[in-house]
C-alpha cells in the first residue's frame, strides 16, 4: 500500500513517517503525531489508460493521549472484463485436433469481475523510555512503538463471494547510534519485526471452500544518517521476508528538503520512485518492474498541523 512503500521494496518493515508504513508493519502508525489523511491510485498490468486492474487505497490515521493512535483504511484490487469461456468439447487434445466441429470458435459467453475489499483497523502505541548506560555516559533515549491492525476481507468473484478477517503484528525499536557510541559521524537505528496474517488468515467462500493466506514474517533494519546536512538525510533499510521462501529486500531513500528519491528491491524486482512535499501536503509516485508488465502508483497525502497550544 502506498507509492513510498512500493519504491523501498514494498516491505521495508522498518520504515515509518508516512500513513501507508502500517500495511508492512502495524507499528509504524504509533510513530504518527499528527492526524493524516492519504489516498493512492495505481493502475497495475498494462496500459496506463487501460490497465487490467486497479489497486485503490484510502486512509486516515490519528494521534490519541498516551501516545497512542488508531485508524481506519480501505483497499481495493478490482478487474474488469475477465471473458468466461464454455467448458472444452472432447475428451482430448487430439480429439479437437482431428474434429473440427470440436473445436472451440474463441468467443467469450461474457464477461465477469473480481473485486477484493479490505477494511483495516489499525491501532499503535508507542513507549518512551531512558536507558541508563553508566557513569561514563548519559542516558539513552529509546522508542519501542507497537501495532495492531485488524483486517476484514470480502471478495467477490463472478457469482461467488468470500470474506475473512486477518491480525497483523508488528514492533520497532529506535534509538540514536550517535549518542549510544557518543560519535558525531553516527545516525538512528531501528530494529523492526512483523507478522502478517499472523493466524494463516482463512478465507471462507460461499460454496464452502476454505483457502488460507500463508503467514509473512519480516525482519527488518533501518538507518537513517544526515551526513552533517541541515535540510536532506539518507536512509537504508533491509529486510528480510519470509513468506512461502525467504527474500532479502533492500531499499534507500534521500531526502532534500521536500524532495525525495527512493530506490528497493522488493520480492518481485527492481522499484523506483519519487517524493514531494510541501507543507501538510505529499505526493509520492512509484514505478516497479514486473518480468511481464510494469506497475505504476500514485499517492497523496495530507497531514493536519497541530492545534494551537501543542
């Protein structure tokens, strides 16, 4: 979800400062300290005018007291046009061949769709706290954030329908290597995990078929160094993702004042993207390579300033 995360390799599980971190890891959202509010559009397998599905996204998360947040998104991965053909005539492939009149004519009965609607409920918390390191050094600020997003799936699928409701989990740790090492040279670490449809969500269908959504694990490692710069930092990320094998995702992200650009490698390929801000307002644009089609993804995002007095 979202064009940021496409461009870090789509599951960068340490990654956080943007609405759409929660979908690869639910702790992200704690890290959230103003309400955001982010849309995405992304045309996906052929033409852009003309593509053969569409992935939508909205979203909208917010701070509570205590250092908490929750929010609310919405997916949905539609195509359109899907020919539904009538059932081969024969017992063979040589029975076509040698019988014309066995043949099929190639013309589609009709058409039908298939849409995937995901409602989540998301929900962080994040933990501040001092870690005394000796006499020798000062005390070490730490930043444990925790998440929780609740999924409800319905897909429907010409004339079936199915639903499921799936649990995501997720944990960060984030300090500052710079004053653990007292180096001015050194940056912010973050150690992230997540588990993904942590229950091998079970997606149940009207004809009473079970099908389940295997478990994704995520290990990640983030940094972030601004190399002496007032207005621009650099951020490199890893993860390791376990799925149905295990893949090492990587990712990078400069930033320039309100300019930024990003590179990953996510499970399918390369992905290029790029930022810009303005005040409350983003937009973010990803590009990846598919061995069979290309993806495009367009995001937009508005964060809402503080309340007088905060």
């Amino acid at each position: 979800v979202g064009a940021r995360s496409l461009a870090l390799g789509g599951y960068a599980a340490a990654s956080y400062g943007s609405i759409d971190n929660f979908h690869c890891n639910p702790a992200a959202a704690a890290l959230l300290n103003r309400p955001v509010v982010s849309v995405m559009y992304a045309p996906s397998y052929g033409a852009v005018t003309d593509p053969l599905a569409v992935y939508h996204y909205c979203g909208f998360q917010a701070p509570l007291f205590g250092g908490a947040t929750v929010g609310v998104h919405w997916t949905r991965f539609f195509v359109d046009g899907i020919p539904l053909y009538p059932e081969l005539k024969g017992g063979s492939l040589a029975d076509r061949l040698n019988d014309a009149s066995l043949q099929p004519d190639g013309h589609a009965l009709g058409y039908f769709q298939n849409a995937e609607d995901v409602v989540y409920l998301s929900f962080g918390l994040v933990f501040r706290h001092l870690v005394p390191l000796g006499w020798l050094y000062g005390d070490l600020p730490v930043e444990i954030p925790l998440g929780i997003t609740i999924k409800i799936l319905r897909q429907s699928l010409h004339q079936n329908s199915a639903s499921a409701l799936g649990l995501d989990l997720g944990a960060m740790l984030n300090f500052s290597l710079e004053r653990l090492l007292d180096s001015d040279f050194l940056g912010q670490v973050t150690l992230a995990f997540s588990a993904l449809d942590i229950a091998r969500t079970p997606i149940l269908w009207n004809t009473r078929h079970e099908d389940r959504v295997q478990r994704t694990m995520l290990f990640g490692l983030g940094y972030a160094e601004d190399f002496g710069m007032r207005d621009g930092h650099v951020q490199l990320f890893y993860t390791q993702y376990r799925k149905y094998d295990t893949a090492h995702l990587l990712g990078v992200e400069a930033c320039y004042r309100g300019l930024a650009l990003r590179s990953g490698m996510g499970p399918q390929g390369w992905n290029l993207g790029a930022g810009l801000r303005w005040h409350g307002c983003a937009v973010d644009y990803a590009f990846s390579f598919l061995d069979f089609s290309q993806v495009h993804r367009l995001s937009c995002s508005f964060t809402f300033k503080r309340e007088a007095g905060e």
